[in-house]
C-alpha cells in the first residue's frame, strides 16, 4: 500500500489552480466529487509563484489549495516544483542555463532547462524541497511527495564537462585507464590531461542520431547525465525524507525514454509512477510490456500510473481522440499490469499555451456534460467498489525478459552492423508473442534474482556485464531455460570487443560461436528450416535484419538457413548445460516463428497460458494472499467469446456468477475473482 491514509486505488491526476480565477475553484471541486476524484497533484510548476525572488517564499496560496481540497475530502500528491526554474533565477545565475547538443547557450524558456550540474541549481532545488518538507511534514492531506517532473534532457556546458572529468576519475582513477578503456589509440586520441576530455556533442565526438565515433566516450557521458540528474533527484529526495521520513518519495518516469537508466534511479524512489501516452496505433502489447517494465524496476511491486490523457495529448503528430471506452479500457490495462492508481493529465484544460488542447476531465466547455466526463465518473465509481480485492496484490510469472538501458545506448551507439537494428523492437518482439499466447512475463534489469523464473529471455544481449555470464551459466546449470538473441555477447561494458569469438562470454553455455554477421537490406529475407517438429514449432519460417553465421561448438541445431551462401548453417541451436537448457536464435525471425517457439519452451517448462482467448482480448492475473483475480481486456472493435474452461469465479464488475463461455464487448473489461 503506498500509504495507508488512502488505502484504495488512488484517482485523480495533475490540478493547476493557480492558472485560474477564484470562481473556478469551488466548481472544481463539485465535479471532482461527482467523478469520485480523490488525489489532486499540486505544485507541479509552481517554483516561480512559491519563490518570486532569491530571498522570499511564499506558499499561502499552497496551504489554501490543499485546505480547500482535504476539506472536501481530496488529498494531495505533492509536488515539489522544481521541474522549471524561475526566470529570474536564469537572468540572475545564467549558470543554470543548459548548453544543447549543438554547443548553444539556452536562455530561459521551456522546462527541463536547468543544467544538472549547476550548483546554482542544486542548491536552490534542494532548499525549496526542505521549506514544503518543513512546512508540510504534519499535514495530513499530504500523500506522497513528487519530485520534479519528467526529468530528462543532457547537457553539454562547462560545468558538465569539469563534472565529467571528476565522475571518470572516480569511476577510472587514472588517465591511462581511460585511454584503455574508450581504446583511444584509434585515430590518435590518446589523452594525456583530464582537462583535454571534453563532453560528446556535435561540436566533438557525435552527430544526430546516436552517431559516434567513440562509442566508450559517449557511453560513458550518458550515463554521466543519467547519474547526474538522479544526484539532482536525490538532492530533493533526501531534503523530503530528513522531515517526512514516513511520507514515500516518487518521481514520474517515462517508460521507455532513452536517456536515463531507470533501473539506477529504482532503488530510491520509494514507489515506481510513470507516465503513459500510447498513441492510436500504439499496440497494446508494447504498452503492456511498459507497464511491466515500469513495475519491474523495483522486482514486482505495485507501481503508480501517475499521468495519462482522458481523451487525447496535444504533442503528438496525430492527436487522435480516445474512442470511447479506451480510456476506462487502458486505466484497466495498467491495473491489470500491477497499478495501484489511475491519476490523468490534467483535471481542468488549461486556457492557454502549448497545453490548452491537451486532454482534462474538465473541458474548456467547464461542466460535467461531456462524454469525457462522464467516462471519468464511471471508472471512478467502479474503483471505489474494487480497491479492497485489488489493492496491494500481485503479478506472479514464471518468464521474464531481460531489458537494459546501457545495453540499448551501446547498440543504438554501435557503427553498424545495421541501422534497422533496434533494441526496443526486439525485446518487444518476444514480449508481444508471449503477450499474445497470454503468458505472463515480467521485464528485469541484469542485477534481478533469476531463480524465481523458469524462463529467462535476452533478446540482443549484446554487452555483458561483469558476473553477468557466470550467473546465466547458474541459471541454466540449475535447470532454467535461456534464450538470446543474434548479436549477443559481443562486447564488455565499456563497449570493447570480447576477442576470441563471438557471443564471447556466452560462448560456454550456448555451445556455439558466430564467424561473421550479415546485415539484410529491408527487402531481403532468410529462412529458418526447421531440422525437426519441436511442438507447434515446424516447417519454415522467415528472418531478416541480421543473420549471425555461427558454427556449433556442442548445441544441437534446430534450424538452418534456407538461402543464401550461408543456406544450412545453423541459425537456431539448443545446448544442453547442467539441468537447463540454452536456446541461440541466430536472426531476427517473424511473429509466426515466435510464437510457435515460444509456445514450445513455455509447454517444455509446464508454463500454461492463464486462458485462450480470441486475438486481441488481453489477459492477465493479480494475486493477493490466497485470492486471484483474472483480467479479461478487449482491445477488439468488435465483442468476443472467452472460454473460462473449467472455471467458475465472480465478475466483480456486475457482481456476478459467471462460467463456461462468457461475451466480452468491445474495449470492454472483465474482472474475474476466481
């Protein structure tokens, strides 16, 4: 439970009173009742109005906002405002200011444009979030600090190169070992001085689109950025915690965004929220899979989903309407994925800049007669009712796949082998067969426990960790399954090559190496020809992207390519290691082949789907001490029949019996207390 002044699913989301007139206020109010709204978050951007000057702060407005709202039976998700700083902060401490990608000076303007390494910054962020602490530690309206918003975005100045150099030499200790381990002596870069090091921009090492010509250079600076902006996190977070240790701290992350390892950031935010913007052709698959990425960070625990739109976002190229019922459809989506809130972006619509056409409960019209609205209110009324089955419990899988954001910098960084080469999409290849066959899957980063899995699949494994191979070896030695992926095994962690073959460190228990690496164009195909019927999994099926051409050094092959020079190399090998086995699957192979193979392993390891249900009708399990509890998400446009075999349980939605084949309508929901 994130806290226990609120046990229930939370709902509400961002609410901006300050962008309005008194008169709004209590209107407000009248209509977050009637949509059973009960969690407002405040202060998001408000550093400017609580701190007009270096010396004043002034939060009246604040303790009026959150009295106004408590009084009425809503609580605050508090932010701590320092998501934008104010401008007279960057006219009077320019030091602040971000230098962009191109070597440009910002001036104020936007968000997310404070430098993370400006003292400036650090000190003023910090002491803003110790006066809400102090003044806000006792009031019991207070739920959960927010810190900031949405942190993301590098910086290329002074003081993030002088920062730079101190954070290599405490990770590195000495030049040389720098020189070794960005191998410098390709095209004459040796360094000799720290102060010749300087950050990787387009005025040095990189160009647009993840182009560099040091990868360990600019591998390095990212995670640099990374750690520096959670050092500004962590600022705050430890201000809140030093008078609030009981109030939990948190910080909306973003799903998949690129720039900052969040498996890092996990161990201190006290409960995971993010923020989640599918578009209309977003597949549900790839927004479940974030999901569970999101609640994998901190190893299953209920997670926040902190913002989303009611009906549509205003940043995206096409900002198409949620059609109706895909709002209380998709809230559903994340609870089934292990939510414990539904909170929206924004409350009311604001009446001006970049944001006053992105979605709110309340519309511009200002009152409850809309379809928006009404949709609101009645999720709202059916969380009420289902927050004391479904707080608090938890998702149980036996497969999971491995995800990590140095690995996807390091491939995204690499020159070559292919640009239609991408980290995402390959990991989301195996989750969307495996989402599709309704097996649950968790998503983990390299240091999670993988004992509790049966299944364990790294799909492009391409760098490895220190211990990282010694503890796929256990896994498997132990009698788990692995499976990883073509251009796997390549590298260290500081991107150099592993020498004597390839997938290097994997080589012992996948029993086989890779000679070369053929990149496809987009309209040339390969083939996987299956030796043997495994299962469902038999006959051809097609690949493409890359093909490794690997020999066997003990794995049995499976499959071999069907054309081409390299037609009946292996391309997808078996290893017998200890109890476990370890699969190798040498190309990008299409969705068939992905899920008949998948469907084999899962069958070979007793892994049963939680139902078989029609394409698009998503399922999945929460359990709560002995108490478990079935999701059943249409996702079609049409309704669609579920066979629930032999089981018998409760729809808690219209609190009844319900058993053998049962009608779910489109983008309808079905929650099932077995």
């Amino acid at each position: 439970m994130i806290n226990e002044k609120l046990p229930k699913i939370w709902y509400g989301g961002d609410y901006n009173p300050e962008q309005w007139d008194r008169k709004i206020w209590d209107e407000d109010v009248r209509m977050f009742k009637l949509a059973g709204i009960d969690v407002a978050t405040l202060n998001v951007f408000s550093w400017a109005l609580n701190q007009p000057d270096e010396e004043t702060y002034y939060f009246e407005h604040l303790d009026e906002q959150i009295n106004r709202l408590y009084e009425n039976g809503i609580y605050t998700c508090l932010a701590t405002s320092t998501g934008a700083h104010p401008a007279w902060m960057a006219k009077k401490y320019p030091d602040v200011l971000r230098v962009d990608f191109n070597g440009r000076k910002r001036k104020f303007g936007g968000r997310h444009n404070s430098c993370p390494n400006s003292s400036t910054y650090r000190k003023y962020a910090g002491l803003m979030a110790e006066k809400l602490a102090e003044r806000y530690k006792d009031h019991p309206a207070v739920l959960i600090w927010h810190v900031s918003n949405e942190y993301g975005g590098y910086c290329y100045c002074d003081q993030c190169a002088e920062s730079f150099r101190t954070w290599l030499k405490e990770r590195y200790k000495t030049i040389d070992k720098v020189n070794q381990v960005w191998n410098t002596r390709f095209w004459g870069h040796t360094f000799y001085d720290w102060d010749e090091i300087v950050p990787p921009n387009a005025l040095s090492e990189e160009g647009e689109g993840n182009v560099s010509s040091f990868q360990g250079i600019s591998l390095d600076y990212r995670r640099f950025q990374s750690e520096s902006l959670l050092e500004c996190y962590k600022i705050e977070y430890e201000a809140l915690k030093k008078h609030t240790p009981n109030i939990p701290v948190t910080t909306n992350l973003m799903g998949l965004y690129q720039e900052l390892d969040y498996f890092k950031w996990a161990p201190y935010l006290d409960v995971v929220s993010w923020d989640n913007y599918p578009g209309l052709k977003t597949p549900e698959s790839l927004t479940a899979m974030t999901h569970d990425l999101m609640r994998g960070l901190k190893s299953g625990q209920p997670f926040m989903l902190m913002e989303q739109t009611p009906s549509q976002q205003n940043w995206q190229p096409y900002n198409s309407l949620k059609r109706p019922g895909v709002m209380r459809l998709w809230s559903y989506q994340a609870v089934a994925h292990g939510a414990d809130t539904v909170l929206f972006f924004q409350l009311r619509r604001s009446v001006g800049a970049c944001e006053k056409y992105h979605g709110a409960v309340i519309e511009h019209v200002g009152h409850e007669h809309t379809r928006v609205f009404r949709e609101v209110s009645e999720l709202g009324g059916e969380l009420q009712r289902l927050s004391d089955h479904l707080l608090d419990s938890r998702l149980q899988s036996k497969v999971a796949i491995v995800f990590d954001w140095e690995n996807r910098w390091a491939i995204d960084l690499s020159s070559g082998p292919s640009v239609a080469l991408n980290y995402v999409n390959e990991v989301h290849k195996y989750y969307d067969a495996l989402y599709h066959l309704n097996i649950q899957t968790d998503m983990i980063g390299v240091e999670e426990d993988l004992s509790q899995y049966d299944v364990v699949i790294a799909p492009v494994l391409y760098m490895i960790k220190p211990g990282y191979a010694e503890k796929i070896e256990s896994f498997v030695k132990n009698g788990g399954t692995f499976v990883t992926t073509f251009f796997s095994g390549i590298v260290n962690e500081n991107d150099l090559v592993t020498l004597g073959g390839y997938p290097g460190e994997l080589r012992k228990v996948l029993g086989i190496w890779a000679e070369e690496i053929d990149a496809l164009f987009p309209d040339q195909k390969n083939q996987i020809v299956l030796k043997e019927e495994r299962g469902n999994l038999h006959g051809q099926y097609e690949c493409g992207i890359l093909c490794d051409l690997i020999h066997s050094e003990g794995a049995k092959v499976v499959a071999e390519y069907g054309s081409d020079f390299y037609k009946g190399m292996p391309v997808l090998t078996e290893n017998a290691y200890g109890d476990g086995k370890a699969w190798y699957v040498a190309s990008s192979p299409d969705e068939g082949f992905l899920k008949d193979f998948l469907s084999h392993l899962c069958e070979d390891k007793g892994i049963q789907p939680l139902l078989k249900t029609p394409q698009g009708v998503e399922v999945t399990e929460r359990v709560k001490d002995d108490q478990t509890y079935l999701f059943i998400l249409n996702h079609n446009e049409a309704s669609a029949t579920v066979d629930l075999e032999e089981l018998e349980a409760i729809d808690l939605l219209k609190q009844q019996k319900v058993s053998g084949s049962v009608s779910v309508p489109s983008k309808g929901v079905m929650i099932l207390k077995k």
